[in-house]
C-alpha cells in the first residue's frame, strides 16, 4: 500500500503513546507534598523517583531504537507499551515509596523508552510529503500540550481524588492503543538478536546514565555550593563534574568502538556513520537545544508563579498553556506552510520567533513592581508559536534525510538527544537563575540591612539569604518590607538572565538551522 493511502487511526496510537509519557513527566510534580503524606517517605526521596524516570527513559532509548531491527517496530512498541500499562497499575497501588519508584520510575521509564524511538520511525515510515509534515507536527504537538496540562490534571486529580487516579488513567489509555494495534504496520526486522552489540549497549548506557547522574547533583545547590559564601564548593563542584566527564568519557570511547566495528564489518550496536549526515547532526542538536528550552522555561515560569503569587497547581497550568497553545496552532499548519516555505526556513523562522518570545518576557519583567502574572502569557504564546514552527519541521528533516534501514538508529539518536536536552535544561537554566539570585543578593543586601556591610557577616548568612529566596515564606515576607523588596528584585532577575541565556543559546541553535538542507522530496 503507498504510503500517501494510509488513515489516521496509526497516527492516532502514536500520539496517545505520546500523550500519556508527557503527561507522565509534568502530573506529578504538583503531587509531592501528598505523596510524601500518602507513602509515609521524604520530599527528597519523591523528587529523586521523579528524576529517576527521565534517568531511565535516558539511558534505554537506544537501545529502544535498536530493537526495532531486531524485533521490528510495531513489536518493539507495543511491548513498550504493555511494559508501561503494568508499571502504572504498580504506580497506582503503591502503598510505599520503593513500590512508587519500581512502578512508575523503573518499569514505566523502561517502557517509554521503547516506545519513544519507535513513534517517530512509525510516523516517517507510514506517511509522506505533506501528510508526513501534519504527522510530526500533531505528535509534537501532542507532547507538549501533555506536558503543559499535566500540572492541571494532576493538580485536579490530587485536589478532588487522588494522584493514583493519574497512573490508573494511563493504564487506560495503554489499554486503547492495544485495542487500535492493528492499525500500525510491521517493519521487516534486519538483525539477529546475537547480532546486538552488547558492549556497545553497555557503553552507551553506562555514559548517558553517569553524565545525567552528574547533572542532576547540580540540581541540588547544597552539594556544590559553599556556606562560606562563595559559589563553587570545590568538592561538591569537582564530583559533579567528574561524573559529567566520566559520562562524556564513555560515550567518546562508545563512539570509537562504534567506529572500530564498522571498519571491520561487524554489525555496530548504532551506526554512527549517520552522523556524516550534516542535516541530521545539526538537526539533532537544534533538538537538544529546544528541549533545552522548553524544559527550562516550563521549570521557571512555575516557580516564579507560584512563590509571587500563590498560585495554585492549576492557575499556573492555566499559565503555562500558553504556550502550547502557540505551538498548536503553527504545528499543525506546519503541512500548509512548507507548500510555501521550505521545511528547513521555517525550522530558521521558529528559532527567530522564539527569540522574540524570550525577548518579550525578558521585557515583561523590566516593569516587575507592578507585573501581573497574565502578563507573561503573550511572550509564552510567541515562544510557543516558535517552537511550534520549528519542532515538527525539524523533526521531519531529521529522519527524511536517512533511508529506511537508518530509520531505527536514526530515532534513537533524535529521542537521546531531546531527553537528555530536557533533563540538561531544567539543570542548566535552573543554575543559571540560581547564580543571578546570588549575585543580585550580594549588590543588595548591603543596601538594606546595614549590618551586612560587614563582609564576614555577609558570607555566613548568604546562603540562608539563598535559600529564603528560592524557597520564600510568603507570611514573612509580608511583614519584612525590606526582604519583600529583596525577594521580588533579586527573583526578577534571575529570571531576566535566565531569559537572556535562553536567548543565546536559540540563536545558536538558528546559526546551527542555517546550515540545514530541506528533506528530499517523496
């Protein structure tokens, strides 16, 4: 059957399988405090099951990606899929934390990370030319609408039921996409499974699993920031950075080894031979930088919501929907507009309007006195229109510029690098707003407490002062004038240098766009 002729209900499967592991990553961040009621456990230990999810999906994507030649797609992710239904029914009955973490963390970060690689091949395998384009943007606009509305539903859900009602509404949706498996076409499998490079495997786990390891410890501020006041804790700091290195360490010898089979012929556990591909390599990168972005914003905007104004779980979602909202509209126009404009343009395009997105709400904030949080809404629509261009559009020049049998590998390299961009960015953009506070505090506390004039007394009490700001007591603040002004100008400013750095690293990754060619035509 050509490709042109295929239906909807293939594309509908994938989008669920989408849906459900966005939502997955945003629902239960407004949850924690219940969770640690509700299992009897610590916050730390909640925010480390949260983290841990991601970790997995992380480190098994390639080899997610990889099975497909072994098993073929359709196979590879429907057991994805029934690895996720089982993990969320242990979620959903979780009766401590060790169960939460094996359910939801282990088996259904594992399952996603079958399913992830796979959508994306599925999706290019089974539509073409415009439809293809429609295809990519609606998946990826799926996802980020699951992620926008996950603090909503999961809020709703905690608030009048509970938050097992969110696992048990995946469980569900998983049933769904079984009930329509007929509808997802089989791949042919290429390999053997003694043809799966086992060393090769282990390689690129064991590097992707110290390096986001490494870059969650930065996460945590008392692990490398010193008490006496001065930024780097040399011995938090060094072992931070030395799992960075010991990942990125692993993964360049993955990539030699990689490299070695190839020349002797032998089947490689991923054929980095694609990444000669220039669109692919800087495709791929533009998509590391994007989900950068998204994840950083959609850390920041909801903290800054919430610790200025109080809002509540679902007023920030309202919030945030914004720009999800942006990005639905062009996404699914995305098929309409490349009959006009060339798929690699408008990826260029994106990266500009999303540049003038993080402009506006850096100029948002210049006004910060009298900043209402609605405000933030037209520059979170514009970021969103951004990406909503971009995304899809890259997306599809990233796979069409590979042939079939590069498909598999392909997806698993695009999946990485979103993954590991989300998990960087949320670090990444949440240090950087750390730093500017500190700064902002050192120029500022001086000025309005008169004892901290004293540069001794400054440096004991600095990180408290830190901590105040990151993680303020709104009753207090009312009643300290001063700590009030403290608190709003040194957040705000923090938040405008996050903005800005975002806006840096968008025009690298336009730089990076220009240098991309538009996919071949069908």
């Amino acid at each position: 059957m050509d490709k042109q002729n295929y239906g909807w209900t293939s594309l509908f499967v994938i989008s669920l399988s989408l849906f459900i592991i966005g939502l997955d990553s945003t629902f239960m961040n407004v949850a924690m405090m219940n969770l640690v009621k509700d299992l009897q456990t610590t916050l730390g230990s909640v925010q480390s099951i949260i983290a841990v999810y991601t970790l997995i999906m992380g480190c098994f994507v390639l080899f997610g990606a990889k099975l497909q030649d072994v098993i073929g797609r359709k196979k590879t992710f429907f057991s994805g899929a029934i690895i996720y239904g089982i993990g969320a029914i242990i979620a959903a009955t979780s009766m401590n934390s060790n169960m939460l973490l094996l359910g939801w963390s282990v088996i259904e970060g594992f399952g996603a990370a079958l399913m992830l690689p796979a959508t994306s091949a599925i999706v290019t395998a089974t539509y073409s030319g415009a439809k293809r384009t429609f295809a990519m943007g609606f998946t990826a606009t799926m996802f980020t609408v699951s992620v926008a509305l996950g603090p909503i539903i999961g809020g709703f859900l905690t608030t009048f039921y509970s938050w097992r009602y969110g696992f048990g509404l995946e469980a569900i949706v998983v049933l769904i996409m079984l009930l329509f498996s007929h509808s997802v076409v089989e791949s042919k499998p290429t390999l053997k499974w003694g043809d799966m490079n086992l060393k090769g495997a282990f390689l690129s786990t064991a590097g992707i699993l110290v390096f986001i390891i490494g870059v969650l410890q930065l996460n945590n501020p008392v692990s490398w920031v010193n008490y006496s006041g001065t930024i780097i804790n040399p011995i938090g700091f060094t072992v931070a950075m030395a799992m960075m290195l010991t990942g990125v360490s692993l993964l360049v010898i993955f990539f030699l080894y990689q490299r070695k089979r190839i020349k002797q012929d032998k089947t490689p556990f991923m054929n980095i031979n694609i990444l000669k591909n220039r669109s692919f390599t800087f495709g791929v990168i533009c998509i590391f930088i994007m989900a950068l972005i998204q994840a950083g914003i959609f850390y920041l905007t909801p903290l800054y919501v919430q610790t200025r104004w109080e809002a509540n779980a679902l007023m920030t979602g309202v919030i945030l929907l914004a720009a999800p909202l942006g990005a639905l509209i062009f996404a699914l126009s995305a098929s309409k507009l490349t009959k006009y404009i060339k798929h690699n343009y408008l990826v260029s395009l994106g990266f500009i309007v999303s540049i003038i997105g993080i402009l506006i709400l850096y100029l948002t904030f210049t006004n910060y006195v009298n900043l209402n949080m609605y405000d933030l809404m037209p520059g979170l629509f514009i970021l969103g229109t951004g990406l909503g261009l971009a995304i899809p559009n890259v997306n599809n020049i990233v796979l069409s510029n590979l042939k079939k049998t590069q498909l598999a590998d392909g997806s698993g390299i695009q999946n990485t690098f979103n993954l590991v961009g989300a998990s960087f960015g949320t670090v990444l953009i949440g240090v950087i707003y750390f730093i500017a506070v500190y700064f902002s505090l050192l120029s500022s506390l001086p000025v309005e407490y008169p004892q901290y004039q004293n540069q001794q007394a400054l440096n004991q009490d600095m990180y408290s002062w830190v901590d105040k700001i990151l993680h303020p007591n709104m009753a207090t603040i009312k009643e300290d004038h001063n700590l009030s002004i403290i608190t709003l100008k040194s957040s705000t400013q923090g938040m405008q240098v996050a903005l800005l750095s975002s806006a840096v690293l968008l025009f690298i990754g336009f730089l990076l766009s220009i240098f991309i060619k538009p996919p071949p035509l069908d």
